[in-house]
C-alpha cells in the first residue's frame, strides 16, 4: 500500500501541437449528394477515370474528400509528393502495388494507405470506385499527366 507520505504522484499536462486548425469558411454544415457534383466543376477527369470531389480545400476542413472512378483495364503510375492519400474501395476490384513491387489485392471493403508519398501503380480488373481522402487536402483542378515518369500533384 501506497502512503501518501513517502510517495507523490505528479500529473503532467501534456502539450498537443496542432499543426493545422481547419477553419470552415461558412460556418453552417452544408450537404452536398453525388448527383450534385456528376457535371459540375467539382467532376474532374483525372486521367483514367473521373473523380467527384466532395470536399476540398476551399472548404475549409483541412482534407478532401472523392467518390473517385478507376476504369477497367487502366493502370495508373501515380506519386503524391505533396499529399497523404487513403483509399477505401467500394465497388469492383484491382490492385496495388507499391514501390517495391509488392501487389494488394483490392475488392469492396478493403482500405490502402499511402503514407509515404510513395511511388505507386493503381491497376484497375474492373471498374472500380473508391473513397478517397486527401491531406493536405487537393485544390479541385488537379489531373495526372500519365508518361514515362509517375503522375503527380
């Protein structure tokens, strides 16, 4: 047993660093449905398949937010060098592989993460569509420029 004499017990308060503070440039939740996006500026082509952005810088919550299409029979060499990027496939199925060619089988209900910014290949089997969340969050207008090197932005 513990005497409140010979022992002291010192609680610290630990600091938190917030590295960024979103800030909601209209303060009102807003709502927004995917049929509103389909034809809007917000309905981007970005090389081989079209991503619909729900969320964006612009709105102020410090990520963004795709229903993002990847069409079959695409493969897509991809590096995001200024985002962190998860994605959560919902329909059809493809692949992943990373820069040091391991492959991860995608299918609805499986998530990939990139961390790294790393260099990877996206191969589509069928026509797939996945959630995306981007950190820092994507502008809006962005759209891979597919060659020789990996696309990026």
């Amino acid at each position: 047993m513990l005497s409140a004499r010979t022992t002291r017990l010192r609680i610290r308060p630990f600091n938190v660093i917030l590295q960024f503070k979103p800030q909601l440039k209209d303060p009102n939740m807003f709502v927004r449905s995917l049929e509103d996006l389909i034809g809007s500026e917000r309905d981007v082509d970005w090389g081989n398949g079209q991503s619909r952005r729900f969320v964006l810088a612009r709105d102020g919550l410090g990520f963004a937010l795709c229903d993002t299409l990847v069409l079959a029979g695409t493969a897509s060499h991809q590096e995001y060098k200024n985002h962190l990027e998860a994605c959560y496939c919902i329909e059809g199925t493809g692949e992943i592989e990373d820069a040091d060619g391991n492959i991860y089988q995608l299918r609805p209900g499986v998530l990939y993460v990139l961390d790294k910014h790393d260099r990877h290949i996206l191969r589509a089997k069928t026509d797939m569509r996945l959630v995306s969340v981007f950190n820092p969050p994507i502008e809006g207008h962005e759209s891979h420029k597919y060659g020789s090197e990996a696309s990026s932005y």
